[in-house]
C-alpha cells in the first residue's frame, strides 16, 4: 500500500512509477472545493504560466516528450476558447509528469515538483505544510529503508550461491556511447550507473514483470543506490555535468558492489565456521 500524506485534516495519496513519486493532486484540490476536484484541475491547466512550467519540466525530465504540441497548447493558453484535461495533455505531448488513473482510487497525480506548484496555485499555506510533510514521509522511508537494510544483511546464506551469481551481481563498467548517452532524468543516470541500462530498456527487455526494475533490486543494490543518490546530489553541487557524473557513478557503484559482496563472503564462511 501506497503511503499518504496527511496536510491540515486532508489526507493525500501517494504514488510511485517507474521512478518517479508522484502525489495526487486531486487530494490537493479537494482542500479547496472536495466537490469540483476535476474544475479546479481544469482551470489551473488553463493558466499560460502552468502550460509553460509543465513543458519545462519535461523537456528537462523527458526525452520523449512532444515539443510542437506543447507549442501549440502554450499558444492558445490563457485564451477563453481555450480548455485542457490532464489526459489530454498526457497523450498529446507524451508527458510524464502528470498521470489519470481511473477508478475509485483514481484522479489526477502529478510529480512532486508539479505538485507543489499545484498546492501553491490552492494555497500556499497548504503548500508549505505539503512539503514539509512530505520532507517528514521521505525521512520516515529512508529509516526504513536503513533498518531493513541491516535486517537483511543479517540473512545472507541465501542470497549467493556461487561466484557466478556474485559476478553477475557487480555493474559493468559503462562504454563510451552509454557514457555519451543524453540523460533526461537523474533516476535514469542513476539506473544507468548501477544496472547499466535505463528503465526504459528494463521494460522493454521485461515486458511480462511487475513492477520496475528497481523493485526486483536486492539488498546490495538498494545499498549501492542510496549511497549513489546522496553522491549524485553532491556532484550536482559541485556542478559536475552528468557524462562526468555518470562515469564517477558508475566506478562507485562497481567498488561498493564488489565491498559488499566480499563482506557477505566474509559472513557466509563466519556461519559455516560456527555449524561447523
């Protein structure tokens, strides 16, 4: 079960796809009228200045994103003729930013920065309290995340088997053309350090699995990639560009990779020594 955020009384949905959180903002418009969630969505997507920030975040996230037709919403945007469904704005430009999901669960989500700039046409006041409880929610996860950590480090017999598996499990190091690779999303340059390939590719080598990639990580993996986004988010400081900070990336995620795999070694034989 998807976790929610709880903001001044309103309790708002989460979601997560193919490495992207998204929040609902439907649960966002409910805060101002719970009777025209669908109105209010409508008529922010009127607004030019919102069309304008939705293209601009994906042009910075999504390489298959739609330029000409966003063109042309953002022409006729402010104009009383002109009207737009997040779903129609979803299948026009290939936009990944915003999803429709049917159903009684359903409504419209939106990336969290998207959402944000929603709550912040709503209120800023329910804004400021979303990311904060936001802020709180990733807090809560990244202690969970290290706790089951630690717990599943503790239960290694299982996970290794033989050098071929724990050769397997170790990234490869990246070739000049993934290196020279475009990179629209820093979930993807961290993919592409650590597995060598983005999410993209994973569905399409794996079109009959649930889920994404990430979601079939084991315990080293989910290690390695939380160390790589505390990193990246440093490098990004450092105004590192991404061809060097997928190179520098992907060096740590084979060290740390091969660190881990030998201090599992390392126990196995502890606990052999200890049946022995």
């Amino acid at each position: 079960m998807k976790p929610k955020l709880q903001v001044l009384d309103q309790e708002i949905s989460t979601n997560t796809k193919d490495g992207i959180e998204y929040i609902s903002i439907t649960d966002i418009a409910r805060y101002k009228n719970s009777e025209r969630t669908d109105d209010l969505i409508r008529n922010w997507l009127r607004n030019r200045n919102t069309i304008e920030f939705l293209g601009i975040w994906e042009q910075l996230n999504n390489p298959d994103f739609k330029p000409v037709e966003f063109d042309g919403f953002r022409k006729e945007a402010g104009l009383n003729s002109f009207t737009l469904t997040p779903k129609q704005w979803v299948n026009k430009t290939a936009a990944i930013g915003l999803i429709s999901k049917p159903g009684r669960y359903g409504g419209t989500f939106a990336q969290k920065d998207i959402a944000f700039e929603f709550a912040s046409w709503i209120s800023v006041e329910f804004k400021l309290y979303l990311i904060k409880e936001f802020q709180r929610l990733k807090e809560q996860e990244f202690q969970q995340l290290g706790w089951d950590i630690r717990r599943n480090l503790a239960k290694v017999n299982y996970l290794i088997h033989t050098d071929a598996i724990k050769e397997n499990l170790i990234p490869e190091s990246l070739t000049v053309q993934q290196i020279n690779f475009v990179y629209a999303s820093e979930a993807d340059l961290l993919n592409m350090a650590l597995f060598g390939v983005t999410a993209k590719q994973w569905r399409d080598a794996n079109p009959d699995i649930k889920g994404n990639m990430r979601d079939h990580a084991n315990v080293h993996q989910l290690v390695c990639l939380a160390n790589l986004e505390s990193l990246n988010a440093h490098f990004i400081a450092q105004g590192l560009h991404q061809p060097e900070r997928v190179v520098q990336l992907n060096e740590i995620a084979i060290r740390q990779m091969q660190i881990l795999l030998s201090n599992e070694t390392a126990l196995m034989l502890q606990d052999e020594d200890k049946d022995g």
